[in-house]
C-alpha cells in the first residue's frame, strides 16, 4: 500500500534517534581534537622525503635526479641540483637537492613521484593536520619540512617500509660485494706481477668449455 | 476587561494582550491603533525569527542523531550558541554578485521574499485574541500573499544569470504552483464545515470538549485526510524534503540561490524556515485546533504555549521527515500531485459535503463516519495502486534538430 515505506523509514530513523541516546557504540562518529582514530596503514595525503641517520639535510636519499619533478601531473615539485656532491646510502658521491619544494596546495595526493623515484626517496605522508595562515608561503614545503627520518616512515607504513628496507638492505650488500670482489680483485691484480701467467692461462680454458653449449 | 479581575490562568493567557494595551495607553486614542499594530509586529518579527534560531540547531542536532552523530556541540553547552555563530558568520560574509546579475533584482528578491511571508502571519491567531489583524477572509489573505512567494523565487533564478539558478526557480515555481492548487482544496473543507473565512472563527469552531476530548478537525475522516493531503502540499509548498527539487545539490548546485552568499543567502534561508512556520501554523489552526488545548483539563496552559508547543511538533515531524526521506524525481512529483493529490482533495470536498448533511443524529453519527472513512480508504487504496503501477518506459529516444 502506498506509503507503507514512509512509516518503516520514519520508524528506522527514530529508532536510530533513541539509540544514539542510549547507546554509545552507535554513534560512528568521534569527537575529532579530543578523540582521534589511527590512520589506516594506506592512508596518504602528501609526500616527503626519506633521511637516514640522524642528520636530516646530509641523511636525504634524494639526489635530485628530478624525474619525481618531470613526472608530477600537477607539477607541484620544484628541485635545484647542487653543485656539490655528497655521499649517499653506500657511499656514492652523488648530487643532492639544493632545493626542494613541494607546493600542497597544488599536489593531488597522486603518488606518481613515489612510483617513479628510483632511489626510495619519497614518500607519502599521513600528517594532514598542515592548516596555516599563510596560503601561499605557508602551503609551499621546503626540504627542511619535507624530510622526514626513515624510523618515521617506518612507523607510519610499516609493511611498506620493511619492503623498502630489505631491498636496500640487499643493494647495499650486492654493492659491497661487488666492492669487496672489486677489492679482491684489485689485490690480486697487484699481487700478479709476480706470477705473470696466470692470468693469461684461464682465458683459453674457457673457451673449449663453452663451444659445445653453443 | 479588568486586568485585576482575571484568575491567574486567564492572566497568563491574556499577558501580551495586556502588555500591548499598556504600551497603546501612553498614545493619544487617534494613534492607538497604529501602535498597537506595530507592537503586534514587533512581537511577531521578534518571536518567529527566534523560533527559527532554535529550528536550524535542532534540525542540525536531530539529523545528527537520526544518522547516529552527535550534531554541533561546541558552540556553548551542547551547541545550542550554534545559531549564533552562524548569524555572525552570514553577516560578515562578502557578499558577492555576479557580474552579469540584474543587481536591482537581485538585491530585492530575498527581501521580497521575507517580506511577503512575514505578511502570512498577519492573519495567523497564534492565542486567543492574539491574531495582528482579524480579517473575515484572513485565510484567503495567507494564500494570496503566500502565492507571491514564487514570484520572488523567479526574481531570484532570473536576476542572478546562471543556469542553475533560473532552472531552479523554473523548478520551484512548476512544484509551487502545482501544489497549491491540492493546498488550497485541502484547507477548504475547514472553511466548508465553520463557515467562515476567518482563522479566528475556525479556530474557535474547534474549541468545544466532549468528554476531554477536544472538537479539532483532525479527529473526523474528511478532516484527517485534509490534513494529511494539506502536510504533503505544505512540505512541497516550502520545498522541503522529499519534495526540495529546486534546490538538488547533484544536478542544480543549490537552485535558485546557488548565485547568494553572505546575508542575502541567509534571508532565503529564514524565509524558508518562516515560510515552513507559517504554513504548519495555519494546518494548526485548520485542523489541529488553532491554539486550543489537546484535553480539557489542560486547558489552564496559556493559549498561546499551546500553540508554540504544536508548532514546534510540527517543526519536528518536519526534521524527522527530511532525516528519512530521500529526494523525489521530478515526475514523481507532478505525478504525485496531479493524479493523487488532485483527485483526493476533489474526493475529500465531496467527503465533508456528505458528512455534512448527513447530520449527527444517533444513527447518521455512526453511518457518516463508516461511509466517509470507507470512501476515502478505499480511493487512497486504489489512487495508490495507480500510482505505484510500474510504469513500462522504453528506451528514450532523441531528435536533433536537422
């Protein structure tokens, strides 16, 4: 009949009106500056950049190779390189950014510059409480703002971040590898002088070896 | 009347009346008349606003509730300051028009509108012998100055040069017209059974016990069915939910004020919630017994608490349905009114007419409330169906102009 679901909605919603009175597990709601709920593992509003160690402007593991700059649909990234180098992670000497600025008023939360960053370098944040009086300085991040240590990010996405950390984990040992065999090699590169064959012989022993594969 | 003489009810019933008396006593007699109109206006100008204020933080905190939220609580204790933080807010708002407006039009169209629904309740009796003006036709008054409401709606969508504003006022002004034809059908059937134009007179129709149970209008067949048919043309009348078309968010913006910021906008607003007032003060008055009180032992309440104490029930069924009601489509709509609406006030008419002469002698008593009732249940029965058949629409198809 007409209006049958008129009165059960009228009836829903009183019922919801008296409950939210009695029981406090209805409400869905909190009281947000006193009462705040976690942030879900996924969230992210902003991005800033990774530093390890203690000092944030020498720990940064951005070396302004810009591609975050090139690739940002909005172009909210602004990166000048330096003229210097410094050493990275693994003791590259590498260019870093003089100057990095994200503005937030344009950035649309994309997260293409953190798909794109080849270094782990930046990241999405979940710091969304970025209110100030100032909207045009006050919305454009600078490098001090932006970075952020890597025990942060680790806090802030943890599955994430061990993901990260492993695979830097690994680079860095597959470098120091390379650079302990590079090493060896160098060591025995100066030790040959003193057994001059040697080092020409394991060339022609190779070779038989590999023509029947081929 | 003596003032001294009254018994303490009667003196709490009578207050404003007295108070406005007093306040006429300091002019010479020539000017009396103006001045108590004026104070008359005062009071209303001063109480209706007011109620609004408590309106818009209720509606607020009880559609909080009804959605499992707490609602604005930190404007003072609970939130009851929130209205005054909101006034502040539209006041200091810029307020800005647009380039192309008809600036003229624009600026008078919400003033057009507050003006015209303050006139409505000129003939309102919101206590006994409180009513501004007793006309004969008072109700015919509220109609015609409440049908100008539209036209200040149109001057609204046409002045501000923006598509969703004219077509909102378009909206508006087809749903407006469109239900005040089911409005005006439904409130006759109160004039048909005083005899009277005049809301004081209907109101006083009303006033009789049996029993404690009091003579309202709504307690018959054809008087319950005026008043539901009048609450459902009211709430299109006012454009409050489920009937808010003209102001749809997802296809309109805001309607006809989507070009209004600042105090402007906050006009509209108040003529909104005085217009909704207004219109369940006169269903009030037709059909729930005006300022009389519900049982005749209660009748020592002031009159006037009666009637404020029924128009915010009103105002609260009205937060109830919009905090369950979901918007109507725009056919749903005209069909509403013109193949149910329509049809039951003409039916409703014929309903009050039999009652009427089948007069209350003990065995008529029994027979009109059977037939009456019976008719209408059975045309809202079937009207219903009609209306809810599942309508076979095809695919549309389009023509474009060669």
């Amino acid at each position: 009949m007409l209006g049958e679901g008129i009165v059960k909605g009228l009836a829903e919603t009183a019922k919801n009106f008296a409950g939210s009175f009695v029981s406090k597990e209805r409400l869905t709601t909190v009281q947000y500056p006193e009462e705040r709920v976690e942030p879900i593992e996924n969230t992210r509003d902003f991005p800033f950049l990774v530093y390890d160690g203690s000092d944030p402007m020498a720990g940064l593991r951005c070396v302004a190779c810009q591609i975050c700059e090139k690739e940002c649909p909005p172009k909210c990234i602004y990166i000048t390189k330096s003229t210097d180098k410094k050493p990275d992670y693994v003791g590259k000497p590498q260019i870093y950014p003089a100057r990095f600025d994200i503005d937030i008023s344009v950035c649309m939360s994309c997260q293409i510059c953190v798909e794109v960053c080849p270094f782990e370098a930046i990241k999405m944040d979940t710091e969304f409480e970025l209110s100030t009086t100032d909207r045009f300085e006050g919305l454009i991040l600078d490098r001090e703002q932006l970075a952020k240590s890597n025990e942060y990010y680790n806090k802030i996405h943890p599955t994430e971040a061990a993901e990260v950390d492993a695979r830097l984990a690994e680079e860095k040992a597959k470098v120091e590898a390379k650079a302990k065999a590079a090493a060896a090699a160098a060591a025995a590169k100066a030790a040959a002088p003193a057994s001059g064959e040697t080092t020409a012989k394991p060339a022609p022993q190779k070779d038989p070896a590999k023509e029947p594969g081929a | 009347m003596n003032f001294q003489a009254l018994t303490l009810p009667e003196k709490l019933d009578q207050l404003f009346v007295f108070v406005q008396h007093w306040i006429m006593g300091f002019f010479p007699a020539h000017w009396q008349p103006l001045v108590g109109a004026l104070v008359g206006v005062v009071g209303i100008v001063a109480s209706f606003p007011a109620i609004f204020a408590l309106t818009t933080v209720l509606e607020r905190k009880g559609l909080g509730r009804m959605q499992n939220r707490l609602g604005p609580n930190r404007v003072g204790p609970l939130g009851i300051f929130q209205p005054v933080a909101d006034g502040i807010k539209s006041l200091t708002k810029e307020d800005i028009v647009p380039v192309s407006a008809d600036g003229v039009v624009h600026f008078l169209a919400p003033v057009v509108l507050v003006v015209a629904i303050f006139l409505g309740y000129a003939s309102l009796p919101i206590g006994r012998n409180m009513v501004l003006v007793n006309i004969d036709a008072g109700l015919l008054f509220f109609f015609a100055v409440g049908a100008s409401t539209e036209l200040s709606i149109f001057m609204a969508g046409w002045s501000s040069r923006n598509k969703y504003s004219l077509l909102g006022a378009m909206r508006a002004v087809a749903q407006m017209i469109s239900y005040e034809v089911p409005l005006l059908m439904s409130a006759i059937v109160a004039v048909m059974m005083t005899g009277s134009l005049s809301t004081v007179k209907i109101v006083e129709a009303q006033s009789g016990f049996t029993g404690i149970f009091p003579h309202w209008y709504v307690f018959t067949p054809w008087g319950f069915a005026g008043f539901v048919l009048f609450v459902i043309a009211a709430l299109a009348e006012t454009n409050r939910t489920p009937f808010d078309l003209p102001e749809g968010e997802s296809e309109l913006v805001a309607g006809y004020f989507t070009e209004y910021s600042g105090f402007k906008f906050a006009l509209f607003f108040l003529g909104e919630y005085l217009g909704m007032m207004s219109i369940a003060g006169f269903g009030i008055t037709l059909f729930l017994g005006g300022w009389g009180a519900p049982f005749s032992f209660l009748n020592f309440i002031p009159s006037w608490a009666w009637f404020f104490l029924k128009l915010l029930a009103a105002l609260c069924f009205f937060i109830w349905l919009r905090g369950t009601l979901p918007r109507l489509r725009q056919d749903q709509l005209m069909n509403f009114a013109w193949k149910f609406m329509l049809p039951m006030t003409l039916l409703n008419l014929m309903v009050a007419a039999a009652w009427r002469f089948l007069g209350d002698s003990a065995t008529g008593a029994w027979l009109r409330w059977v037939l009456c009732a019976g008719v209408l249940l059975l045309a809202y029965v079937g009207l219903g169906r009609v209306l809810m058949r599942k309508q076979r629409l095809g695919a549309r198809s389009y023509r474009y102009a060669e």
